[in-house]
C-alpha cells in the first residue's frame, strides 16, 4: 500500500483475519482500537465503545499486528512524505467483508482511553 503525504486511511475492521503490517519506507501512524462489550451490527446506526491499545508511528522495518480478538480496528495517517508499506493477512474463518467507522475525536473516558464509535456499513 502506499500513503500520500498526510494521507488518512479511516479506521476499519479486519473480521476473521491476522495483520501484520510491515512498513517499507516513509512514516505513518497506527492507531488500534478494541471493541469494549458487543458492537452492533454492520448496518447499525447506534453508537458503541472502543478502547485505543496502540498509537505508534510505522516506518520502515517496524511492525504492527492485530488479529480478529486483538486490535482488530486500525487507522493510519501518512507522515510529511508518505508512507508505503505491506499488509499480510491470514483469515480465520468466512470473509466476514469490513466496516469503515467514525470514531469520537476526544475520549469519553481518557484514563481508559476509551471512545465512542458508529459503523458506516458493511463494505465488500
């Protein structure tokens, strides 16, 4: 994948799969979330919580992993001269296809770093 300078890839969801994320040149940030309790459906316009577990920079030889039980939502933002980098997946089950999201821009609970978010619909 590749990143224009100050490029933003909005959060999304990886059901049933392993990444692992290798950055190859530039820099960008990662930020993982977790979703707290159920989220509702895909197609669902209620809102739920998400907890931020990671906010790091990716550059090139560094990683960043999520499975479908751990980190399973990430966002990045390309640095001043991009980023490019590979993404290697492994599915543990059914294509469950992916979710985009909006996420809070501040906490609703910064000591547990915790956020308010809404799917924007299953996409194939």
């Amino acid at each position: 994948w590749w990143l224009e300078p100050g490029a933003t890839l909005p959060p999304h969801c990886h059901p049933n799969a392993s990444v692992c994320t290798v950055g190859l040149e530039g820099e960008a940030r990662i930020r993982n979330f977790e979703i707290v309790g159920k989220a509702p459906e895909f197609s669902s316009s209620q809102t739920f919580a998400v907890r931020q577990t990671h906010d790091e920079i990716i550059a090139a030889g560094r990683v960043n992993m999520l499975s479908a039980t751990r980190d399973n939502i990430h966002t990045f933002h390309a640095g001043k001269s991009g980023a490019r980098g590979i993404d290697i997946s492994t599915y543990h089950g059914p294509d469950a296809s992916f979710s985009f999201l909006d996420i809070a821009a501040k906490p609703k609970d910064a000591d547990q770093r915790i956020y308010e978010a809404v799917w924007k619909g299953k996409t194939v």
